[in-house]
C-alpha cells in the first residue's frame, strides 16, 4: 500500500505498477468528483426553484441521454473511488489472509450490486 503524498514517492513505494496506477487513479477521481458532485448540486437545487423538482422534472432532464451519462459517471467514479478506499482499509485491519479474502469478496460483491442496480435504475427511465 502507498503511503506518498508525491508521485515521485508513491513511484519508489510501489510493490507493483497496478498499485501505482490506483494511486494515480484515486487522485484524478477524487478531483474529478469533486467537480461533477459540484455542477450535480448546482444544476439540482440551485438552478432548479423547489416547486419545479417534481419526479416528472427528473425523468424528463434524464430522457436525455448525456444527463444519463453524466449521473452513471458520477455513479461509476464514485463506486471505484469508494471502493478502492474500502480496500485499503480492509489491508490495513483485516489481518488474516483467509478473512481479508472473505471481507473483500462480499465488499466487492455489494460494490457490483450496487453498480448493477445503479446502472438498471437510471437507464430504465
């Protein structure tokens, strides 16, 4: 696990290159969401009078298909960025080998629920 706040640290602190690029990953995804959480808000309750945010309002901003993009994005970043973090720790407090193995494959088994059902819900409508 790296512990580098430079990627000239984390690059010494790599045991692997897949290691490095989930450092990497979680800094630009991190950065990325901030941004689109950011234009989400605005464009939901600031942009939008409360009268107005009716569940008809939603199904018609989402009939367009670059709203279901841009909140499927939102949904798949947050997913990854979230679980990655779990990962770590989960390798920081699970000691054992056979129930960090076990902890992580019911994590990431609700991760891809919550991914599948997510994906469902917002291109059903």
């Amino acid at each position: 696990m790296i512990r580098a706040r430079t990627f000239t640290d984390a690059r010494q602190q790599a045991h692997s290159n897949a290691e490095l690029n989930w450092w990497v990953f979680m800094r630009i995804s991190g950065l990325i969401l901030v941004f689109l959480v950011l234009g989400h808000i605005y464009m939901t309750f600031i942009q939008v009078s409360e009268a107005d945010a009716t569940f008809d309002a939603v199904v018609g901003k989402l009939a367009n298909p670059a709203w279901k993009f841009y909140d499927w994005l939102i949904l798949s970043l947050a997913l990854l960025h979230g679980a990655n973090g779990a990962r770590y720790s989960i390798e920081d407090y699970v000691r054992s080998r056979p129930g960090r193995a076990w902890v992580k494959g019911v994590f990431y088994s609700v991760v891809a629920l919550l991914f599948a059902f997510g994906t469902i819900g917002l291109f059903s409508i």
